[in-house]
C-alpha cells in the first residue's frame, strides 16, 4: 500500500461547536457545514496543508455509515501531532487552543528526546500534540 492519506476525520458530538472551535477559535479554513440536504452527510472540511483535509463529522454519521455501533470515545486512542517551528510557536498554539475552548492536558515543556511540546483536547476530546522537534524541518 503506498500511503495517501488525505482526509482526517474526527467524529463530533456537536457539529456547531466543533466548526467553530476550529474555525473560529483555531482559525482553520472551512467553507463551513456542507452536505445538509443528506440524511447523515452534514460535515465541515478544513484546509490543513495542501493534499490534506480535517473534517469533523458526527459521531451517529460516522456510525451509519460504517454500519457501526456508536461507542463511547477514548482519547487515548491516537493523537493528532501539530509541529511547529520553535518553543515559542508551540506556546502561541497552545494559548490560541485554550481560548478557543481547548482544555491543556499536559502544559507545553522541554521534553526528554530535546524537543518542546504540550498537549490539548478540543471540545469532543481528540488529543492533539503541539511539538517543536529540533530535528524537523517545518516547510510551509
């Protein structure tokens, strides 16, 4: 399988609320909630990086369409990791995320490998890592 992952979903239990704590409070562009006109087709798609996409979509959608129980949600079951370019960035993003609603689970610190980050959870609980890897070279 040659990788190509180009859409990350994340199952929402409040569409709304999640559009606008990535839109508004992150400040992801979105074209906002498409797809009403179907039974289960609401989402919102945002612009990550080109090729990729994060879109929020309901939990009880993601259910019917996989033909899956609803269950309950675990943050632990992955992280989303969001690298920047310096210790300060990370802090810049960690603030922005807590006033947009996020709650800060681990707040930002130099970590053991030399790098710097701090982790959050959006308003349905998805982790996501802020990291500044010294090692990385962050292209735009």
């Amino acid at each position: 399988m040659k990788a190509r992952v180009t859409v990350i979903t994340l199952g929402v239990d409040d569409l709304e609320k999640a559009l606008k704590f990535y839109r508004d409070g992150l400040g992801l562009r979105t074209e906002g909630i498409i797809g009403t006109e179907f039974e289960q087709g609401a989402v919102a798609f945002f612009d990550l990086q080109e090729g990729l996409r994060l879109a929020i979509w309901p939990r009880e959608s993601i259910a019917y369409d996989t033909g899956l129980n609803k269950s309950l949600p675990s943050p632990t079951n992955f992280t989303l990791g969001h690298n920047v370019r310096s210790k300060e960035e990370v802090d810049l993003v960690m603030e922005l995320a807590q006033v947009a609603g996020a709650s800060i689970t681990v707040p930002a610190h130099d970590t053991f490998w030399g790098g710097y980050s701090g982790y959050f959870q959006d308003p349905d609980g998805h982790l996501w890592e802020v990291v500044w890897n010294p090692q990385w070279e962050i292209k735009d």
